[in-house]
C-alpha cells in the first residue's frame, strides 16, 4: 500500500493523515467543508497511485468511502467501538489529527478493526427502515400528546384512536375541552394523519423491497411473527457470508444482549446493551411479541416466561430466538441472501 492514511470525519470538516510508504512523505490537514465536491477535489491529488484510507464508521462515512472507492483508492471502515478499545486511555487531549493518525498507524499495521460495508441497495433500504422507525416514533409521540391533553383537562383515557369508534370517542372528549386543548388535539390529529400517510407510503416500499431480496423472502416463509418489514431489516443487518462467527455475536450486535457489571462482589443487574441498530432491534422485539397469540408455535415458552416475569421479558426472549435462528437461515445462504430474486 504505497499511499496509508486516516481520515476523522466530522460535519464541517475531514481531517487527514496521509503518508507515503516509499518515500516518507506525508500529509496533514483538514478537507473544509466536508461534502462531496471538496473531497472529490482533494482525493485528485492521489490520482493514479494505489492506496488505502482508513475512517470510523459513524455519520459520514458512506459518502467518504464512495469518493475514495471512486478515486482509486481503497476504503477501509473501522468499528468506533474498537478502535476506542485499542486507544486505551487517554493521557493526552484527545484531537481530530490524533484520531486519524491513529487510523493510519492501525491501518498499516494491519490491526484496524473493519466494519463490513454493505452493497449499495442494503444501504438504501437500511436508510427506508430508519425513515420508517423514525415515523412510527414521532406517530407513537404525537399519540401520547393527545393522552396527556386529554388527562389534564380530566378527561377519560381513550383506546384504539386509530379505529373509527375510536375517532368518534376522541371527537366527543375533545369537545368538552377547552379552546386550548381543543387547539392541542386538533394540531396532533393533523400531523399524525400526515404521518400516516407518509407511513402507508414507505410501508408499501419497504414491502417491495423484501419481496425482490432472497433472504427477506426466505426469512419471512420460515420465522413466525417475520412481516416484510422485519424480514428486510434482519437480511440488510444480517446477511453476508461469514458475518457472524456465532448466533450469540448476533444477538449482542443487535443490542439485545443483557449486560452485567460487577465489582468487588457486588453484582448490578442487568440492563439491555442497546448498543447497535435500534431499527433491528425494534423489529426483533416486534416480532417476538407475536408469539403472544395462542396459535404461535413457541407460545407455550411466551407464556411461561411472561408468568413468572412478565411481557415484555417474554417478547424480548423471543426476539433473540428470532434473531439467531435468522442468522443460521441468512448463513446457509450466503451472499446469496442479498442477491435479488
């Protein structure tokens, strides 16, 4: 690799480190500001030569790995988790050129921690999933609003506002509020019927999307409680040869993993890592709340866990379960799992 260098991407600027292994020359600087075009015109300068660029996977790094895919060069993502891990503490201020030097330093010796980098279309429909997690949120929020307006003003707790008996209650509670409860609902039933139509439409979208994916479509004719939607997020989050050494890496990328810290004897309990795609995260537990119905084929499981705990711990059991067995399912596929169908 004659050209080696680490790139810290922030939003108003990238921060370069560059040297050349044959000559010793190196380069240090930011890239102001940070969009394509100005990328594009500082990776000219590398043009015709072979090398590799190191980045952190966080925001930015898909359009920064596409300019250096484009320019020649090879881009290589690291994990921040890890790459946090190999700095070990600090004993100095942490800086942007400390953080892409230390890339290259790693890259070069052969020690960066590598994210796998999905093909384009995973990408795409990764971003769909987000936009849609992100509606049913702000729906969800917006819901919770009407609630609140409606408790403080005294009025009773409503269910099924989404149904048309539920509409007509809502209507009737709403009139006896005041003029500014009035105005707080009316404003959260405008923006929630927006949402809903916006939902309808990436929902179609997505449906699309899992139905022209072999391992979406694999996946959603061998788990229960797998809809298009969680099918599509379980083969863009999880597919790829050779992704997972084991189920149990799987189920910690996704966050479900239960955590515990204990010191000196003392044992914390555990909590829900969290750490990874809330959007395969979300779609796991949705899916594992499934197998609440009777006729689901692991509810007599469900159901014992949900009577000695509770629900919510029954669900998120379940989840993992999906989640491994959509591993071993992605697995036997291979990078067929994201091959059109």
């Amino acid at each position: 690799m004659p050209i080696v260098g680490g790139l810290d991407i922030h939003r108003s600027q990238v921060t370069f480190d560059v040297a050349d292994t044959v000559t010793g020359e190196a380069w240090r600087g930011q890239v102001r500001p940070a969009d394509r075009e100005h990328l594009r015109a500082w990776l000219a300068g590398f043009a015709g030569q072979a090398g590799d660029l190191a980045m952190e996977g966080c925001t930015g790094w898909r359009y920064v790995a596409e300019e250096v895919a484009a320019a020649g060069l090879r881009p290589h993502v690291a994990d921040p988790a890890e790459l946090a891990g190999q700095r070990g503490r600090k004993r100095h201020a942490k800086t942007d050129r400390a953080d892409a030097r230390f890339m290259r330093e790693q890259l070069a010796r052969g020690r960066l921690p590598e994210c796998w980098v999905p093909p384009p279309r995973v990408l795409e429909c990764r971003a769909l999933l987000e936009a849609y997690h992100d509606l049913r949120q702000d729906h969800t929020a917006w819901v919770q609003r009407i609630q609140a307006a409606l408790f403080h003003q005294g009025a009773p707790r409503l269910a099924a506002l989404g149904t048309a008996d539920g509409q007509a209650r809502l209507a009737a509670a709403a009139a006896r509020l005041s003029p500014a409860g009035q105005a707080q609902v009316a404003t959260a039933l405008q923006v929630t019927a927006v949402l809903e139509e916006r939902l309808g439409e990436l929902r179609r979208r997505l449906a699309s999307e899992s139905r022209h994916l072999t391992g979406a479509r694999e996946l959603q004719a061998r788990l229960y409680g797998v809809g298009p939607v969680t099918a599509l997020a379980l083969a863009c989050w999880l597919g790829g040869a050779g992704r997972f050494s084991s189920s149990r890496k799987a189920v910690r990328f996704a966050g479900l993993d239960v955590t515990v810290y204990s010191s000196a004897g003392k044992r914390s309990p555990g909590h829900l890592s969290r750490q990874g795609p809330a959007v395969l995260r979300w779609c796991a537990y949705e899916a594992g709340k499934a197998h609440a119905r009777a006729s689901a084929p692991d509810h007599a499981y469900y159901a014992q866990v949900r009577e000695r705990i509770d629900g919510k711990r029954a669900a998120l059991s379940e989840a993992r379960k999906i989640v491994r067995q959509a591993v071993h399912v992605l697995a036997g596929l291979g990078d067929d799992a994201l091959a059109p169908c």
